[in-house]
C-alpha cells in the first residue's frame, strides 16, 4: 500500500460526501415537484409529454396502482428491447451489418437483464449490438431501469413520511421528473466531460488497420475450438489487421455508471481505453456511481423531516464501504501470496502487489477501489478482472454481492432496501424488548380495516389507526 494510493481513495470518498447533500436537497425538491432553476425550460417539456401520453400529474396512486404502472412499463420495455435485437439487422445505424442477437435465449436474458437494472452480459458488445440497439435499446434501459430504481426508493420513503394518507405519488410522473431533472442532464454534462478525457462519441464504421508486427494466432474453428492438423498441432495463421471497433460510447458510459447499470459497450467494459481512457476519467466514472445513492440519503433525512436519520444511514453505508476497500487494497497490494521468494513490494520500477488483471494505468489502489464500489452499488462495471484478485481481495467484492448490495446500492434499489434491513431490524429488537416497535415516530403493528376477523392484517402506522386485534 502507498500514500499515493490512499490520496486517491480517500479523494473519492471526500468527493461522494461532498456531492451528497446538494443531489440529496435537488432530488427532494424536484419529486416534491417544488420550483428548481431547470423549471423554465423542463415544465413545459414535462407538460407536453403528459398531455401526449394522457397522464393526470395531479392524480396520486395507492400502492397497488403504483407497483402495476411499474410493472407494466417495465413488460412493455422488455419486450420493445428484444424486438430490436432480433431485428437490428434489418434496422437503420448498423455499420457493420450485424445480424440478429442470436440465439434468442441470448436476446431474451439481455432484454430482462437491461430492464432489471442486472445488465448481464455474456456477448462482446462490439461484436453482438449495432449502434441502434447499443443506443435506443440498451441506453434507453440504462435511464429508464436507473429512474424506476430512484421512484421506487422515493415512493417508499414517501410511504414512510406520509401520515393519514393511502397515497404514494404517481409513477408516470416521477419518472418523467426523475429522467428531465436528474439523469438526462447530468448524463449530457458528464459525457461531454468524457469525450474530453478521449471517450470516443461518434457513429462510423470500425477502422481497420495494418500491424506494425504480424503475429501468429491458432486457428480457430466453426466450433469455436483450436483447429490442429493430422499430427495434433496446432494449424496457424498469420495476422496482419487489427479492427478497431468504436461507436456512441460516452452517452452510453455515463449512465451506465449514474445508473448504476454495468453493461459496457465493449467487452472489456471499463478497462477498455475508448471507456475509460484516464485516471480522471477513472475518478469521474467512481463517483457516478456512488453519487444518487449517496444523494438519497440525504432525501430520507429531508423528506421525513429527520436529518440526523438520513445521515446515520449515510455512516452506515459508509462504514460498510471504507471496511471492504481497506480489506481489498490490503490483499491486493500485498501481492500473490503463492509466489514466494518473488519481488512483490513497490519499487521505481515495478508498481508491486498482485497485477494481475489489472490495468497499468490504474494500478492495485484504483483497482480495488473500483470493485468494491461497483460490487457496494451492484454496477456491475470493472476496470478490472475480480477472479484475478487474491483470496482475500475477492472475498470483499463477493461479500457486498450477497449483503444484497446495499451499500449506497443500485440507484435507488440500496436505499429501499437499506430501508428494509431497518425496518426488520427495528422489527425484530422491538420485539425483543417487548416493545411495540416504532420507526420514526411510526408505531408497527398489525392493523385490521374493519371488525370483521375476515379482513387482512396489514403493518401499519399508529398515525394512520390504533391497531386493532
């Protein structure tokens, strides 16, 4: 471990605390639908896509119609995005003339995966997606899953904060607010900031290039294996092309980090230079994809009317993250433990540690850095390989998938289900003690709507009703 490495950990911490509270009071005001600086040119916008689509945005939802708008949305998404991968080699913005996603198991699971806010990914994407699919199909997903994430968190705070009220808000409108005010400008600053760090942006056919040395590769048959001659060796060819792919990279590579998505235009994801050619560019990438998480903190605490609630979420989120980063710069920069007798310190020569998978512009402190907030906030995106990571630095990655990935979390899906871990726990020691159990002034109990003993049961607040047995 160096002093340099943790100068820039501790930069990037500095930088989420430092952005929490401004994206924490914006996103407060704008589903609050209170007055912003963007209102002037967003309201009129906002007003004509309800008028086309038909949306009451005076009309409040119970929780049942909120969930199916979600749910339905989400269906029509899927299967719109899969629509597009079996047909993209018949649509427009195809330079290369890809065919369809093949086989359709293929397009099936990257259609639900996109619209889950999950992007697995087992294609290249420079091989697999034409432009028109990597930008209306995937891209459209990276918004539209990041912004159901975020309404879901606000509608369950609301849930929460609210008293003497059945009513959550409304989904359409939330998550028309939710892509207007917070990630569309956000995404257009932030990838115009990308480009100027080499983020390639543009729609041209990949270059093809000639090699400065020809090389030798094996081989490679309709199966996909090594191809070998009579006597058992390996038939060889000689390789004088490199095609360079390229495309719309930097709108797509912002909100795959703001919305916490994952899915990479290239196979190599973050490692690759045309997604994340610098260090700053590393550093912008990093804070993306803590900031909304990090941001809604701050909106519980404003929007329940318990700041000091918001922020003791913060510090546990954030004890969370500082344990698991501390733990895998650890491993990592230690090096391998199974090279013995090997140089593995740092020196003027050698960067030391375990580099393995990682990338030399990055180094093991951004490297691990990285995994442990993409693993914290269930991204997904690495500029790193994790099965190249030591036993111990693996394990900090592995342990934040199955803490559910909570720590300031997917967009959105971290706070609601921080919230959850809360409400369980508070629950549960209620219990304990004996205690009617009480959650921000709200007692949680079983309520029953009417005397008959055939009604259901139902958590409630002591605001809403007394409870009833």
């Amino acid at each position: 471990m160096t002093a340099n490495g943790w100068f820039q950990i501790f930069l990037f911490f500095a930088l989420v605390l430092l952005v929490t509270k401004p994206i924490g009071i914006f996103m407060t005001r704008v589903f609050n639908r209170e007055r912003t600086f963007m209102d002037p040119v967003l309201r009129p916008l906002e007003r004509l896509l309800y008028r086309v689509t038909g949306v009451d945005e005076n009309h409040e939802m119970r929780w049942t119609e909120y969930a199916i708008s979600m749910l339905l949305f989400s269906l029509v998404s899927m299967v719109v995005l899969y629509a597009i991968e079996r047909l993209q080699g018949h649509l427009p913005f195809n330079p290369q003339k890809l065919g369809a996603v093949n086989p359709s198991a293929l397009a099936f699971n990257t259609a639900a995966s996109f619209t889950t806010n999950t992007n697995w990914q087992n294609y290249a994407g420079e091989t697999t997606m034409s432009y028109l699919t990597q930008m209306a199909g995937l891209a459209y997903h990276n918004f539209m899953s990041a912004a159901v994430g975020i309404v879901l968190a606000i509608a369950f705070i609301r849930g929460v904060a609210r008293r003497q009220m059945q009513t959550i808000g409304n989904f359409w409108v939330d998550l028309v607010r939710c892509n207007l005010w917070v990630l569309l400008p956000a995404c257009i600053l932030g990838a115009l900031v990308l480009v100027s760090q080499g983020v390639i942006q543009n729609l041209k056919p990949y270059d093809t290039v000639k090699l400065v040395e020809p090389m030798q590769v094996q081989r490679v048959g309709a199966d996909g294996k090594g191809v070998v001659d009579a006597q058992g060796k390996p038939v060889m060819d000689t390789v004088t092309e490199q095609t360079i792919a390229q495309g719309p990279v930097a709108s797509q590579e912002i909100i795959k980090e703001l919305g916490t998505n994952g899915g990479g235009f290239f196979n190599a994801n973050s490692a690759h230079p045309f997604e994340n050619p610098t260090p700053l560019s590393n550093l912008i990438e990093l804070v993306s994809i803590f900031a909304i998480g990090s941001g809604l903190t701050y909106t519980l605490g404003r929007m329940t009317g318990s700041q000091r609630h918001g922020w003791a979420v913060w510090a546990a989120m954030a004890i969370l993250f500082v344990a698991g980063v501390t733990a895998a710069y650890w491993a990592e920069a230690r090096g391998n433990p199974l090279l013995t007798g090997t140089d593995q310190t740092v020196s003027t020569l050698q960067p030391g540690g375990n580099m393995e998978g990682k990338e030399v512009r990055f180094g093991i402190a951004n490297t691990a850095l990285w995994a442990t907030v993409t693993t914290d906030a269930s991204c997904g995106a690495i500029n790193g390989w994790h099965d190249s990571f030591t036993p111990l630095g693996g394990l900090v990655p592995l342990a934040n998938i199955m803490l559910s990935e909570v720590v300031f979390g997917g967009v959105g899906a971290g706070m609601y289900g921080m919230l959850i871990y809360i409400i369980l726990a508070v629950f549960i020691a209620g219990l304990m003690v004996g205690r009617t159990p009480e959650y921000l002034g709200k007692r949680w109990c079983l309520y029953f709507r009417s005397s008959s003993w055939d009604s259901p049961p139902f958590l409630w607040s002591r605001a809403l009703a007394p409870p009833v047995f």
